[in-house]
C-alpha cells in the first residue's frame, strides 16, 4: 500500500518491516484487527493497519453504517515505541534490535 502525506510517500513495500500485531480473530470477524510498524530507508515509522467495522478503522458508508478498512499512519520514534510496547512486540527491545537502545533494565 502506498500513500502521501504531509508531502510525504509512505510504502509498504518499499519500507522495512519491524514488527506485526494480530488480534486473534479472523478476517470474517468484525473486530478483526491487524497493524504491522515499518522504517522508511529515511527513517520515518509508520503504521499499515487494517481492521473491520467496530475496530479504529471503521469507516463510514452511510445509512447509519460502517466498513472496514485499512490505513497508512506516520508516527514519531516515540510513537512508534509505545506502539511495540503496548502491543508486546518486544522482540523490538532485545539487543542489537531497532529499540534497543532506547530502553533500559528495570
């Protein structure tokens, strides 16, 4: 998926992927959420995410109703850090990974 903004082109394929969240629920389900972090070789973070019509990406359709859809969201290196936190994706926080150094032992 590709898209500007901000004058700026985010691409998935073109990007880095760093890290995937799933909900668990299958495609069919209309909670079904599924958002996945990428670094452009510039590094911008970013987010591609997708999910049905009673997740964040709801859309609306008229007649009072709503569909699922998917997204390109530019976030800030803190940002995209909360977002690996709060996901548990913390392959991301292990020596040598992208977030490594941004983070210390308790």
């Amino acid at each position: 998926m590709k898209r500007v903004i901000g004058k700026k082109m985010y691409n998935t394929e073109t990007a880095t992927e760093l890290g995937q969240y799933w909900n668990g629920l299958g495609t069919s389900d209309f909670r079904n959420l599924e958002e996945t972090l990428y670094k452009t070789s510039k590094g911008a973070y970013f987010l591609h995410g997708s999910g049905g019509p009673m997740t964040k990406y709801a859309v609306s359709i008229g007649s009072n109703s709503t569909s699922g859809s998917s997204q390109i969201i530019p976030l800030s290196k803190r940002e995209a850090i909360q977002w690996a936190e709060d996901n548990e994706v913390t392959d991301l926080f292990e020596p040598g990974a992208e977030f490594a150094d941004d983070i210390e032992d308790a």
